[in-house]
C-alpha cells in the first residue's frame, strides 16, 4: 500500500474479462480462417489484425493463404451469388424481355434472329445491320438494343436449328447443353465433386449465362481438343474444328498441333472445318460468305477499334491499350506482340513434348490472349487451363507465386469489368498475361530439371 493511503483508499480490483458468447465465436472464426500474415489473436484483442509488408510477400509467395477449406467456402459463396443474380434477372422478367427491356440471355437474341431470318429463306438478312435490327425489335419489341451478327456462316446453322424452339427453350436448351459439356470436359481433369463446385464457381460462368453466351461451349470444345489430342487426335482435331465458329480463339491451333507433329489432329481439324463451310455454302449459297466478309468491316471498326461493347468489357491487349488512350495503331502493335509471344511460348512447349497439361493450359489461356476481340465471359476458357495446371501443382508441387497467380485468374472475371468501369485498368488481362508466364515458368524449370547432368 502506499504511504498515507487508507485501506478504504485502496484502487478497486476489476473482476476478469469474460467475452460473451458472440466474441467467443468469432474470434474463434478469426482464429480458423485467419491468413497467415497475421498474429494470434486472443480473445481480448482487436477483431481486425494488421499484415507485415514481409508477411504479405511471404504469404503470397508461398499460397499458404489458399487453404482447401478456405477455397471450398469462397466456391460456395460464388456459386450462391452467381445462382441468385441469374434467378433475380428471371423473376424480374416479363415473358422474354428482362426488367431493363432487354432480351433474356441479351446476346442469344441475336442467335436467335438470325434463325429466324433462316427459316424464312432470307440468311443474308442476318448480315445486314439495319434488317437484323428492325428484325430483333419486331421480335423483343421497340425497346430491344441492337445486337450485331459477326458470326461466320457455319453458325447460321446452329442458329436456325436454335430457332425451331419458343425463345426460351431455345435459351435454355443452349446454355444447358453448354454448362452440361463445360463440366465434363472438367470432370475428365479433376474428381466430379471439384469439378463442379470449382466449375460452377467460375466467375465467368455466370456471366456468360446471364449474356446468353456461349463460352461454356467455346470452353468444351477448346478443352477437349486440348486433352484428346495426345491419346484421341482425330476427335480432338474435330473439337478444335468445331471451334470454327469464333474463329478468333483458333490462331494458335494450327501451330501448336504442327509444332507436336500431330498430324492425324490437324488433318480432322481442317476436314471439319472445311465440311462445316460445304454445309453452309451447300445451305446458304456461295453468296452468304461475300455478305460475311462485308460485315466484318462494322465489327473491325465499331466493336474492336471504338470499344462499341465497353472496353470494360473487352478483355484484350488492344482493348487495354484502347482505354488507357493509346491509339488504333499502337494497340495493335501491343496486340500482335502478345500474339508473337503466346504463339512463341505455346509451340516451344508443344515442340518439346511438355506436360500435355501444362502445354494445353498454355493454349487455352494463349488464345485468349492473342485475339483483339475477347469478352469478360469468353474467359471461361481459364477454367480448364486453371484445372490442367493445378493437376501438374499436385503432382509436383507448387512454384514461387504461382497459386496466388491462379487466384487471380480465377477472381479476374468477377471483379474485371466493374473495376474497369471506374478506372482504366485492364485486370483480365493482367491476369491472363500472369498466368501465362507462370505457365512458361514451370515449363523451364521442367525442362531444366529434365537435362541430362
């Protein structure tokens, strides 16, 4: 006691801090799902915990931080708001036109319009702007945006198959047969249970539902040629020949199944395509390609020099030079250096008889990459990069930095487009261009540790 303090003077002792049962749980949360860069919390300290800049770098590095339950809960919560944006879009739909007075599924209108114009003995009117317009408002109503044809002839068979079926059933019968063929292709690279949670949880997948897209078919085809070609070349080459139908993610197909000497893949592939193109002419008349190549003019100019579609949306090196204010030639000076080294970084792997894995998510990402003209939901071509890679990972563990570059990948759809919307700053393609050198990486230190000491 201190001198000439009473007894009745002494300081109060403060009963122990018990937390109640709210702080306990979550600082047991915090405790579970605490990243490794921040320190052990006890149940008296702050909720929140501030990284070292040396904890992040580390933890970055290393990947630590994507622990499988981590992952699994982060899949889930994807899905969850994928699965209520997509049911919110079609409670508020009016039969097929959406709450904005858009078409359900926007871009499938387009699909099917040009159907329409099949049947009624007129294709040609699907390549022409001011026909196809009036012909989209005359089905949607006044209100309807003006959606652009740019497919080649091949898809108008597609489309008029499509347009045998009310609108709806039409939008579901395509996307349903996408989704189904997205998740076997991924079942084929990884067990059923990750392949559905990890691919249904894919940004991109939401997004090309809701756009009516079809990159869930765009990604079937491409995977599958990817991972049939080694084992299966013939029906590999025809998957990538049924990619003739956005021929813009085919260019480096041809060097890749050159550089391996897979002749029996290339060989399918060119007899597809080339029977694809006799159907449509034998369907269409010689004169429906002379009516394509006219439009491609409005899709050059409009859609990829002048950004028509948003260059948020647009996922490529010439739409990020674009919007950082650069000019049409620089941005396809920017572009076709990507495309030289894509096409450089694919053939070397497939030359030197890499990982088929590792060579296949080089060409998926690579094809993104290489065109002027790629969309946020054309993206979904990641997913299987993202499994054949992380296939190699667990077999042979993981590189410097190379997890948390996949994190990227898989989270640059979801925040690509608003982020671009508010500033110029092309994430997708950030992302992608990671992804590609961290697959150019591992194929070097894979073809380093294979020389003979």
């Amino acid at each position: 006691m201190v001198p000439g303090m009473t007894p009745r003077m002494r300081a109060p002792v403060r009963p122990e801090r018990r937390d109640g049962p709210i702080a306990r749980f979550l600082t047991a949360m915090r405790r579970q799902w605490a990243f490794p860069w921040e320190k052990t919390l006890s149940s008296s300290e702050n909720f929140i915990a501030a990284p070292a800049p040396k904890a992040w770098r580390a933890a970055l590095r290393s990947g630590d931080f994507l622990t499988p339950t981590r992952c699994r809960a982060y899949a889930l919560i994807l899905i969850v708001f994928g699965a209520a944006l997509i049911a919110a879009l079609l409670a508020m739909a009016h039969g097929n036109v959406s709450f904005d007075g858009q078409p359900l599924g926007s871009d499938f209108s387009q699909v099917y319009v040009a159907g329409l114009s099949v049947h009624d003995g007129a294709p040609a009117l699907a390549y022409d702007n001011a026909a196809h317009a009036a012909h989209q408002k005359a089905v949607f109503g006044p209100a309807t945006p003006f959606y652009s044809w740019s497919y080649p002839p091949v898809f108008l068979i597609v489309a008029a198959l499509l347009a045998f079926l009310p609108y709806l059933g039409a939008l579901a019968l395509w996307q349903g047969l996408g989704l189904a063929a997205y998740l076997a292709l991924l079942r084929n690279i990884m067990p059923w249970r990750r392949a559905a949670l990890y691919g249904l949880a894919f940004p991109a997948v939401a997004i090309s539902l809701m756009h009516g897209q079809n990159g869930l078919i765009t990604a079937a085809l491409m995977g599958a040629g990817a991972v049939l070609a080694p084992a299966r070349p013939v029906l590999a080459g025809v998957c990538f020949g049924l990619v003739a139908y956005k021929p813009q993610f085919g260019l480096l197909i041809p060097l890749a199944l050159l550089a391996s000497n897979n002749w029996r893949a290339l060989l399918a592939a060119g007899a597809t395509v080339l029977a694809e193109c006799g159907a449509a002419t034998a369907l269409f008349g010689v004169d429906i390609w002379r009516d394509f190549l006219g439009s491609l003019g409005f899709s050059r100019v409009v859609l990829i020099e002048q950004g028509g579609a948003g260059w948020e949306k647009m996922q490529s090196v010439f739409a990020a030079v674009r919007a950082l204010g650069g000019s049409v030639p620089l941005a396809y000076a920017g572009q076709g250096a990507a495309a030289l080294a894509c096409a450089a970084i694919v053939v070397w792997l497939y030359a030197r008889r890499a990982d088929f894995r590792l060579a296949g998510a080089a060409l998926l990402t690579g094809a993104l990459l290489s065109t002027p003209y790629c969309m946020d939901y054309d993206m979904v071509l990641i997913a299987p990069a993202l499994a054949l890679l992380a296939c190699v990972i667990l077999e042979r563990g993981a590189l410097p930095y190379e997890k948390s570059i996949m994190a990227l990948a898989f989270a640059a759809p979801l925040l690509a487009r608003p982020l671009g919307s508010v500033a110029p700053i092309p994430l997708g393609v950030l992302a992608m261009a990671a992804l590609m050198a961290a697959i150019a990486r591992r194929g070097l230190a894979e073809a380093r540790s294979n020389r003979p000491s």
